[in-house]
C-alpha cells in the first residue's frame, strides 16, 4: 500500500531482544506488515530471530522478516524503538533512565540521516522520557513521535477489574493516563462495565465497590510488571501484543483512541511534558489529545504524575543525544 507515508506497511524495529523479537513475532502472525526490518548492534542476533520468525510464516502470514542496518528505515511506515536494557528486580522504569536515554540518542542520530517519513513508537523504558527526548532530537512535526506509555497499563487495569467481577475483558472500558509508572493514574470516573459505570454495576449484582477495592486494584495494576520481573526476569509478550494494536491503527491508517505517551501543549493545564492521555493515533501518529472531564482527585494526581516527569525530563536532558 503506497500513500504520503511511502510503504505505509514497511515497519522497522530497532533493537532485536525480547520486546523487539516479540513485537515482530507479533506482527507477522497478525499479517499487519508486508515488510519488517530488525536492526541490532549484534547483526548475528537480529539474523537469528528474523531468520527463526521466517521459518514459521508459510503458515502463518506472509510477512518478509530480514536483518537489516539504519538504511533500511527509509520509507517505513512505522519505526518501532524497542532498545535499551530491560528493568531488573527492585529497579523503577525510572532507574533505566540514564543507561537507556544515552542509548536513544545514539539511535536517533544513526536513523536521521535515513530517515523520509513515519511514525516513530517508543517502547524504551522509561518510555516517557524517551518519548520527550527522541521527539527532540528528531525534530518531527508534532505528532510523529510517540510511546506506548500507558496502553499496557490500560489493558492491565481491564484484566484485574473483569477479573474482579467475573466478566470477560470485552465487557470492560478502562482508562490509566500520566506516567507510564509508579504515577499512573487509573481514571475510576470513566471505568464502565457491562457499558455502565462500575458502582451501578456493582450495586446492581452485589458486589461490594468502593476506596478499598480502587485501592486494590491500582496497587495490583501498578505492580503487575513487576511482580512478571520477579518471576521471569522481564516482561515482553504483553508490551509486544499493545505495540501490535498501535501497529495496526497507523498501518490501516484507522483511527484509534487510546492512553499512550506524547509531549502535551497545555492539555489538562500541562505544558512541554510527555505522558499518557487518550489520544486519537493514525497513520500520522497522534492526531489529537482528548481532553476527558476527570473528578478533580484524578486531576490533581495527573498532575503530580505531570511535575515528577518534568523532573526526569530536566534529569536525561544532559544525559546523551547529538
């Protein structure tokens, strides 16, 4: 498919570990791109797992998986950012900063030389921030740059409330804005169940909702990943299956509202900072932010979200770029 964006279903993965690998395992099962270039520092390793996705595509898609180098980036679609160390036990996305933003900057200044035109998608925790910096350096216009942020976040508070009241997740609407982090912001005021709020669906059938199960719940949600690490040592199926919907909204060119991260411009009272809102994405990247009337708790804990990225920010400006 040709369009402004040239092979708008040419995507390009930087960074083939886990979350990269899985990310384009993802999207060749779902048959979303014709092409999916991998690029890693050890060329042997992007090889080995394009190689090892190809082997299974005769019966399952038809997606040319390769190896390739920041030349290859030319004319995609889609530019996918999934670099970067992952987090270790006991470590906040927030500790990574420093290892992963000099990193990023070392990235944007291989690809710009390559780079025509796409959308580009942080996965690179802290995604934010990363999200902040590589809009800088790049110097797109606005839009074009974006993080997964709180869409993982989203879908997790959508497991743990269907789990809560016994429904499948389709019956779930959820929302989490803010950091994509130990400040995220689960939206209670918007949280419909059955296409009711969740206290008149629980009110209706008996079950019991209130601070103490908000409480709960959030405190699972937020701790979801790392309770993954402590088990498994990192999490990449649930960030890959996300950046998988993301994928096929700006590939289709199909308009999508959901919770990921881009510099706000004074949306919510919040200027010149990166986090989650709902935001309308396409195949230009994000459109539009949507301005939700939240109660005023879920105001004032966005914006406490707001002020601590806005010191990250200040934090990883000095830490790499070019």
């Amino acid at each position: 498919m040709e369009s402004g964006f040239g092979n708008i279903r040419k995507v390009a993965i930087l960074g083939a570990g886990y979350v990269g690998a899985s990310v384009a395992y993802a999207l060749t099962l779902r048959n979303i791109a014709d092409e999916i270039v991998l690029i890693d520092n050890s060329v042997g390793k992007a090889r080995g797992e394009a190689a090892d996705i190809c082997h299974g595509i005769p019966f399952m898609g038809t997606s040319n998986v390769f190896a390739g180098s920041y030349s290859d980036i030319k004319d995609c679609g889609l530019i996918i950012i999934a670099a970067g160390r992952n987090r270790r036990a006991g470590e906040s996305r927030s500790d990574l900063a420093h290892d992963n933003i000099k990193t990023l900057g070392a990235i944007a200044s291989g690809i710009k030389p390559y780079y025509t035109r796409g959308v580009i998608l942080l996965v690179t925790n802290p995604v934010d921030a990363s999200t902040y910096m590589f809009e800088k350096w790049m110097g797109l216009p606005r839009g074009y740059v974006f993080g997964t942020g709180c869409i993982l976040d989203t879908s997790r508070l959508m497991s743990a409330v269907s789990k809560y009241v016994d429904l499948s997740t389709d019956n779930i609407r959820a929302l989490v804005i803010g950091e994509h982090g130990e400040r995220q912001v689960p939206v209670w005021s918007k949280l419909l169940v059955a296409g009711i709020p969740i206290q008149e669906y629980c009110d209706k059938v008996g079950i019991p909702w209130g601070d103490e199960q908000k409480s709960t719940i959030a405190g699972t949600v937020r701790n979801m990943g790392t309770a993954i690490i402590a088990d498994k040592d990192r999490t990449h199926y649930g960030i890959a299956t996300c950046v998988c919907y993301i994928a096929e909204a700006v590939l289709s060119m199909r308009k999508t509202v959901v919770s990921v991260s881009s510099t706000l411009r004074g949306e919510y009272g919040i200027d010149d900072i990166a986090l989650s809102v709902p935001s309308i994405i396409s195949g230009t990247g994000v459109e539009k932010h949507i301005v939700e009337r939240l109660e005023p708790d879920e105001v004032e804990a966005l914006r406490v979200s707001a002020e601590f990225l806005s010191k990250v920010q200040e934090r990883v400006e000095g830490f790499g770029g070019f």
